[in-house]
DNA sequence: TCTGGGGTCCTAGGACCC
DNA sequence: TCTGGGGTCCTAGGACCC
C-alpha cells in the first residue's frame, strides 16, 4: 500500500500559518508577477471564484468578498514544504517527494491500521507545522491519487481515505470524472469522452492492450494502475532531468537587449544551479525571447546552442547564450517574457572524452564549486556582473507576506 | 498604468543534405 | 498530371503536471 500525502491548498494554508487571524477566511495566492491566481483555499472555491485565471479580471470580485490576496512567496512555501516533508518522512522508510505540496510513502509491510496511521500522519503534521494535509492509500500511485481527492472533497471523512481493496475503489471511481484522473488533462478528456469514456470507472474497464493502440503506453499504464497494478513505482532517488528550463515572464515590457541579455544571465545563472545540483553537464541548450500573445506584435524566436564542450561553466554558457540573444533581437519590440533550456545533458562523471576534444578546465570546475558553495550559505552573494544590478526587469510582487521563517529582519515578533 | 505562471517531456513538420 | 527516400537538425507548439 501507498499513502499520498497533500497539503490543502498549500500556498493559501502557508500564508495562514503565521496570521491566525486568517483562519477560516477566504485567500488567494497569485502567480509570479501577480498575474493568474494559483491557489485558492476552501472558503473562496466556496464563493464559486475560479483558478488560473489572470487576477486583474476578478480583482472587483475578490474585493466585493473580502478575500486576503497575497503575492507568491517562494521563500515561505519552500521552508515550510522542508519541514511538512520531514515530518512525514518519519512515517516512513521509502518516500518519494513529487512536489512542493505531496509526497508519497510506502506503506508496505506495515502492520498496523492503514486508517489510524494515516489519521496520524495528519494530525502530527498539523501540530508541528500548522499545515493541514490530506492523505490518500491504496494500491497505485494513481489510485493514491483519486483517495486523497476524495478525502478531500468529502468532508466527513476528515481528511483521509483509504482504498485498499477493489470492492471500495470500484464504486468511487464511477463518481470520479475522467478528467480528474492523473494523467489525464484537457486533450486526452476530450478524446476519451468522444469514445464514451465518461468516468474513471470506464476508464478502469478498457482494454489496457488497445487503450495502447489508440492512444500511448501512459495510458495503458493509468488503466492498469486503476485496476489496482503497480505500474508507477515509488522512485526515491530522483532521476536526473533530461531538461533543464528557466523561464520568467518581466514585471513590465521590456524594449531594450542589455536588459533582455541581464535576464538570460540571471536565467542561466539558475539553470546553471539546477544543473550543478543534479551533476550533470551541459552539451546544447536553447534560448528564446518573446513578445506576449494579447499583444498585436507576435514574436517568439528560439536559437539552438551548441556548447564547445560540456560545461557547467555558468561564465562560459552565459556568454554562448547572450551572443544569440544579440541575433534574435529586434528592435522596437515589447519583450514579456524570456528563457533558457539545457536539452542535451550529460552526467558530469561519466563522459566520454575524445582525443582531441576540447573538455571543461579543472579550475572552472573547482571556481563553479566554490560559487556554490559561498551561495549556499546566503543565496546571490557571489554572481555575475552580467545579471545586471538594478534588474528592473525583475517580476512584481506587490503583496508579498514577509519570509518568516529565512530572513532575520522579517521573523514574527510577539508583543 | 496596466495587468494573462512555470517546468518537463514529446512530436510534427520544415529545411537541408546525400 | 503527379509523383519520388532517408537521415539529421532545428523550430514551434502541444500535452501534462503543479
């Protein structure tokens, strides 16, 4: 058996937990650049107001009921998801983190009551953290997945659901609509609805061969996972990406390439870090700029990179990718939005060296560690002069909470 | 004043070469 | 009148997740 662990509403339940007096108001948490609202907690899906939608347009909605609206705030969501993520690892040898609000345990040769261990998980999250939690068992991640569903829309079963034999997920998942199901987004539901596949259930009852046939091994796999068939295992170690990206739409329009060239540095600079982490190297990479679709002049162009050798030179790959910049820019367009892309990586301990090849220097190696290593302690102390110093580019939070928990001058005081 | 997320993986199709 | 292969690289865009 697999538990799946998931915050309600995580960034609306972060925000509430060092202002109590938000308890049981409505909030939103909106997108970087305060652009769509991305998370919402129970009391405004109540009032029927959307997710993913710009927020300016439901900005006099919001108003007329009061709603607590905050500006992401990165900073707080990551060390509080570190600490809901050591909580719940205690219950658990195998986990796996899937992402910044849920993780799965394995609850294999567990001899306990599944239902009683997963009241606790959830009550020992909430009274270290503050942070409510749902959790979901059964068989399949993908099953996991449509319990904690449940356990959160069916308020009666307070937060938990327990799936563990056929006779009980069979009759929720005719309730179950197919575009629920993980996996399974806005194109695939079409298609499937086309073909008379309403419910999980009818989902669950395809022909895992021909499901294949009609569509691909994925969903082969969710028929099979449905059906109680591990097809998903728990992965503890994360596989590496086999792509790195680091996009940002700008607070404002920008007209200028030093500006569009700082924000590729200050792009690179992050992927560079993702890259390092994951020790992997980089071959070819991608940069694009682009101007915004609701605007009259559409541009979006891509430049393919070749590295001269595999690198994770953060120095080197900002110079290759700022030189492309240079060709892709026009002037007198508004840019919105700008990226980079690491699409051909190789692992930095297993590379195949040529003769004459030319391969990263020792010491760049040894400059890129020592980086890290002074920036891990306090995170954009040491970086390049290209990333630009005022970065007006830089997105807008206007309504961003304080960091309560990383930064000394902003930690709660209690009078 | 003006506002519209970010990340990963995959694939169709065009350009170019032989 | 209309057709005629195979491979690689690149670009654009789609699908899905949170």
């Amino acid at each position: 058996m697999l538990a799946l662990v998931d915050c309600n509403s995580f960034y609306a339940s972060c925000e509430q937990v060092f202002r109590p007096d938000l308890r049981g108001k409505p909030i939103v948490v909106l997108s970087n650049n305060d652009g769509c609202i991305v998370a919402r907690n129970r009391e405004v899906k109540a009032l029927g107001i959307p997710g993913l939608e710009p927020y300016f347009k439901l900005e006099p909605l919001l108003k007329k009921h009061n709603v607590h609206v905050f500006s992401s705030n990165y900073e707080l969501y990551a060390d509080l998801s570190s600490r809901v993520m050591d909580v719940a690892s205690s219950f658990s040898p195998d986990v796996e983190i899937y992402s910044i609000d849920e993780l799965f345990l394995s609850l294999d040769g567990m001899k306990c009551d599944l239902n009683q261990y997963a009241k606790k998980i959830r009550k020992t999250i909430w009274r270290h953290v503050r942070v409510p939690v749902s959790v979901g068992v059964a068989p399949t991640k993908t099953l996991s997945k449509i319990a904690n569903h449940t356990a959160k829309k069916y308020l009666g079963l307070k937060g938990v659901c327990i799936l563990d034999n056929p006779k009980k997920w069979k009759s929720i998942l005719k309730k179950i609509p197919i575009s629920d199901v993980w996996g399974v987004g806005r194109r695939l539901t079409e298609r499937l609805i086309e073909c008379g596949v309403i419910t999980a259930s009818d989902l669950a009852q395809q022909s895992p061969e021909s499901m294949r046939k009609l569509f691909n091994i994925n969903i082969e796999r969710t028929v099979r996972e449905l059906n109680g068939e591990v097809c998903i295992p728990i992965e503890e170690e994360a596989e590496p990406r086999k792509q790195i990206f680091s996009t940002r739409t700008f607070g404002h329009r920008i007209y200028d390439l030093s500006e569009l060239q700082q924000s590729i540095s200050t792009y690179t600079t992050r992927a560079c870090e993702k890259l390092r982490k994951q020790e992997s190297l980089v071959n070819v990479a991608t940069v694009f700029i682009q101007t915004s679709r609701f605007d009259d002049l559409r541009y979006l162009r891509s430049k393919i990179v070749r590295m001269p050798y595999a690198t994770n030179d953060t120095g080197l790959i900002v110079n290759q990718l700022n030189r492309k910049v240079k060709d892709l820019f026009i002037k007198g367009l508004p840019y919105y939005k700008a990226g980079v892309g690491f699409i051909d990586l190789s692992n930095q301990y297993n590379q195949q060296m040529s003769l004459f090849d030319n391969h990263q220097p020792s010491r760049r190696t040894r400059l890129m560690e020592v980086v890290d290593s002074i920036n891990s302690k306090k995170y954009g102390s040491i970086q390049l002069a290209s990333n630009g110093i005022n970065q007006d580019w830089k997105m807008r939070r206007l309504k961003r909470s304080p960091s309560y928990t990383t930064k000394w001058n902003e930690i709660p005081t209690i009078k």
